[in-house]
C-alpha cells in the first residue's frame, strides 16, 4: 500500500473508534444536537421580529447563518477530541504503532463530518417548524448543504491543529470560543453585513463565514428580491471564494497537524 | 548473543532539566534488562526514544536492527509498547480495543480478531471482553494495556513501570504473566522503581540515576558490589539512638535509622555470629529489641551505596504487603 492508501485504511480505523464513542456516550450526540435547536429557536423567536430584512423574512435570512455558525462551532469537537486523546495518553500509544502517520487526524475530522451532518439534519428540520423554506430546488440546497460540511472540514483543520498544541481539553473550548465569536458573529450571519459600521463591514464582507452563509442563502433562495446586490467580489462570487479559503486551509493545516502530530514532544 | 537494542549516548533536556545525560544501553536478544531508577530518573524518557516517540537531543539507537532516528517506522513494526499510563480508549470494549490495535499492525481482519480473543483469554479478561474498557478496575485496564503490547507478536517489549499503582494482587498476576512472556523468547526492556519487581524478572539491570548508569549487572552482582550482609531491628520507644551507638561497632558502613519506626538498617559482615553479638551488646545496654533479622543485601542497599538515597522509601512498604 502506498501512503495515500495507508493514510486512509487507518484514518477509517480511527473514525470507526472515534464513532463508536457516539453509540457508547449519547449523551454527548443529545448535546451536539440540542445546541443548534436552541440557537434556532432563539434567534427566530427572540430577534425574530426585531430584525428588518427589507423585502424578505428575518427567519428565512437567518437559518443559513445559523447553519454556518454550528457547523463551524462543530470543529471545536475535532480540537477537543485530538487534546482529550493526548490527555488520556492513548495517542503515544497510536504514535508507536506502525500506522500512518497522518491517520489520526485525518480519522478525527473524518468521525466529526458526521457530527456535523447529524446536526444539519436537525437545523434543518427545526428551521422547516419555524417558517424557512428551500425555495431554490433540492439540488441547489444539497450543494449549499455541502459547501457548510466542506468548510467545517476545513476548519476542523484548524481546530487539529490548535487541539494538538494546547495543554488540554478546557483550553480548546476557550480558545475555540475565542476564535469562532468574532469569526461566527462580525459576518452576515445574523444581521445584514450592510448595516455594519465600515470596519466591521470589510471583515465581514472578506470574512468567509459570510461568503459561505451567503452562499447558502443564495442555494436555498433565501436571498428576498429586494436585497440590494453586494458590492465585495468576495459576496459576489461566494461559492468560489469559500472553496478558495477551503483549500487554502487545508493546504496549511493538514501539514501542520500531521507534522506537530509526528514531532510532539512526548508528554511526561 | 547480538545485541537487539543497543543505545550509545542518549541525550535529553527538557529546558533545564537533563532527563537523560548520555545513556548507552545495550540487551542481548531474548533476554530481559531492567532499567531501575526513582522518579525522574530518566527512565521513561530512554523508553520514549528507543520507541521513537521522543527524538534524543543526541546520541544514536538501534532496535531489532532499525535506526530509531533513521527508520523510526521499521522499528515500529518491530516494538509493541506498553507505557507509564495506560493508555486504551475507555469507550471501546476490550475486544475492540485491541482489534483497533491488530488493525493498525496489518494482522488483516481474521487475525487480529483471533488475537483478540486469545489475548483476552490469555488476560483472564474474557469475560470482561465485550464490556467498555470504563467499566474496568485499574488491574484489569492495566492487563488490557499490556495485552495491546502484545498484539502483534513484536520481537521487542518496552514496557514502562508495567505495575505502577497496582494492587499487590495484581503485580503478582502480572509478574506471572510477564515471566511466561520472556519464557517464549522476546526480549524485554522493563522500566521499574520497584527493586523487588527488578530482582525478580530481569536478567540484567541498569541502574540509573539522574539520566545516567550509575551500575549495570545482575541482581546478584549487584548484591555483591556492596557485600556483607545486614542487620535489621526494631527498638523499643525513644531508644533508637541509643541503639545507633551500640551498633556502631559492628558497622561496615553507614547505619540508616527510621526514628518513626524505630528501625535501624546495620551493614555487617561475618554473618549470624555478629548478630548473636549484636544482640547481646543491645541487651546488656538494656534496650529493648522488638524485632531482629540478618539478611543478605537487596537493591535497595545497592541503590542507597550507590546514590546515598533510596530509591522509593513509601516502595517498601507495598513490597513487603504483596510479598
């Protein structure tokens, strides 16, 4: 076999572990999966009618921002998941045996492309009770569905990454939170990146948390017809400037997480 | 016999601390070495390079005859490891865990379910097989863990302090299962800070202190390098220095005195007439002799000689329990 193959026979390997943990621990599914109801509920029945989107439902503009905002949350599980193997010790265990030596991670954001398709499908299906609809054929929705799970892999790399440096697993959801709010709130996920003042609003519009919502929004036809046409080529282009911003990610940090996998200093 | 693991010069810093400061080991092929040392002593840091897990700051090793810094992936194919901290995945049952590991050797699906099976019979965890690794005591993971070490039949064993925090039961269980290992064959590299566990089930030790071999032999050359023999008693309250100066005579070094137990330690030599003598000297001062014995050296004499500090005081206690 060659490196490729290997890579992923034992990355499947891995995944197969890491899912097993959702059969023994439903617990943690239970919560995975209740986090993005609540979010949808809250924002659809607390802001619901305090935010005016000309021409359209609040509600129909929102839920794409939700699902930009879990998926992306989602990969913290993949940092906090690498960092609680490091913590029980079981990943010295993988390093001396004669696997790939990029299965590991490759296995964690493997198991966790699962997390987050389990918690679409329940946004999904908790926005169709609050009023958001597809108006734009199922094809067209399945691609915006895509494009979220394509860019939670991406940055499920990241979270690897950091998951692999920090001392242990309370660190990761600190500075998971730390990087993801801004990243997750200064976008157009919940209020129209117009509206911002003019800082904000160019990190918003550049910010590919936006591209992807507003990606999904236009996948979905969530976009109301009146909405004025946004002027950063960034929004205007959103499809093709997320698979930019995916592969530049992973073209950083699959390297990086599989190289401090192979050279971390063996914890005493 | 060659060498199947040999090391010259082993360096490791951590910051300031040199766990290790030029280590060589070397172990004949089917045998078993002992690394002894205390806490800190470097122990696990020599295991972490031989099993390419840690990268030495310098010097070079070789094991089943694989470059650990050149093709760290052929030695492992060739090691199964077992170290400080258990480490299996406590969601997973005990079949599972160890079909994971027979996966990521390659044994192929057949093999590596069979091996399971066997290994967990061999364990005496086949009952417990098919239940969450959290279900577990401590003695069972612990067997579990040294069980993963074995999957593959690898030709070398590193296994780092195998019963650290066991029970004195399950030590004995697992020094059995850990004699009938080597009775088939594979070389052994064993970490310990139990002088007794070393004593009993290598052929070879390596006594290090500070990142550094301060003696390597066997149990009994060891023994031998501090001689003579050694008076043991227990003095009645408030009367162990006035015991300290009685024996001083009889000496043939220093006397270690545990005033809260009220023990003294003599090294002696000429055997059971000076502690007849002894004896009668503490009688005619009229101290008060609870216990006496005469014994021959253990390794924790070595390791005081050798240091001029124990190697794990609290250690002798949980010995004698389990033994």
């Amino acid at each position: 076999m060659n490196r490729v193959t290997t890579a992923l026979a034992d990355g499947a390997i891995i995944a197969k572990r890491n899912l097993i943990k959702i059969k023994r621990v439903p617990e943690v599914l239970m919560f995975v999966l209740i986090s993005p109801i609540m979010f949808v509920l809250l924002f659809a029945f607390v802001f619901g009618d305090s935010i005016d989107i000309p021409g359209g439902s609040y509600r129909e503009f929102l839920i794409a921002g939700i699902f930009a905002q879990t998926v992306v949350f989602g990969a913290t599980f993949t940092g906090a998941g690498l960092a609680d193997d490091m913590q029980k010790g079981i990943i010295n265990r993988f390093r001396s045996l004669p696997m790939s030596r990029a299965a590991v991670v490759l296995g964690r954001t493997a198991s966790d492309v699962v997390y987050n398709v389990l918690s679409l499908i329940i946004m999904a299906l908790s926005g169709l009770v609050v009023g958001w609809r597809i108006h734009d054929g199922i094809l067209n929705a399945l691609t915006g569905f895509g494009l979220l799970l394509l860019f939670a892999y991406a940055i499920s790399w990241i979270m690897a990454y950091i998951g692999l440096i920090v001392p242990s697993v309370e660190v990761i959801n600190n500075a998971g939170f730390m990087v993801i709010f801004p990243l997750t709130f200064i976008a157009n996920t919940f209020v129209p990146s117009e509206n911002l003042p003019t800082v904000l609003r160019v990190f918003a519009e550049w910010n590919p948390v936006s591209s992807v919502t507003q990606a999904a929004r236009e996948l979905f036809g969530n976009i109301p017809a009146g909405a004025p046409e946004p002027t950063a080529w960034s929004l205007q282009n959103p499809i093709l400037y997320s698979l930019i911003w995916v592969v530049i990610i992973i073209v950083v940090f699959a390297p990086l997480s599989v190289r401090r996998y192979r050279t971390m200093a063996h914890r005493r | 016999m060659p060498d199947i693991i040999e090391a010259f010069g082993l360096v490791k810093h951590y910051g300031e601390v040199k766990a290790l400061d030029g280590l060589d080991i070397s172990v004949p092929e089917g045998t078993i070495l002992g690394l002894l040392g205390p806490n800190g002593a470097g122990k696990t840091t020599a295991v972490s390079i031989l099993t390419t897990l840690t990268m030495p700051d310098a010097g070079s090793a070789t094991v089943a005859g694989a470059d650990v810094l050149k093709a760290p992936g052929e030695v492992r194919k060739r090691i199964g490891l077992s170290g400080q901290y258990v480490a299996v995945d406590e969601h997973l049952t005990g079949f599972e865990n160890l079909d994971m590991i027979g996966r990521l050797y390659r044994l192929g699906k057949s093999r590596s379910v069979a091996r399971a099976r066997e290994l967990l019979e061999r364990f005496n965890l086949a009952d417990a097989g098919d239940r969450p690794v959290k279900t577990y005591s401590g003695g069972m993971r612990r067997r579990l863990d040294l069980a993963g070490a074995l999957v593959a039949e690898s030709p070398v064993l590193f296994l780092d302090e195998p019963t650290s925090g066991l029970d004195p039961r399950s030590r004995i269980e697992l020094w059995a299962i850990i004699q009938d290992l080597v009775s088939r064959g594979t070389t052994l590299l064993l970490t310990t800070q139990y002088l007794e566990e070393a004593d009993r089930l290598a052929d070879d030790i390596l006594v290090i202190d500070q990142g550094l071999a301060i003696a390597h032999g066997t149990a009994d050359q060891l023994k031998a390098m501090v001689g003579g023999e050694r008076i043991e008693v227990t003095v009645g309250e408030g009367e162990v220095d006035a015991a300290a100066r009685v024996l001083r005579q009889f000496a043939v070094g220093e006397i270690q005195s545990d005033q809260r137990n009220r023990h003294l330690v003599v090294p002696v030599s000429g055997g059971a007439p000076v502690l007849t003598q002894a004896l009668r000297s503490l009688d005619a001062e009229r101290i008060e002799v609870r216990d006496a014995t005469l014994r021959r050296p253990t390794l924790d004499d070595v390791f005081l000689t050798l240091t001029g500090h124990g190697a794990e005081e609290s250690m002798d206690e949980v010995m004698e329990a389990a033994s």
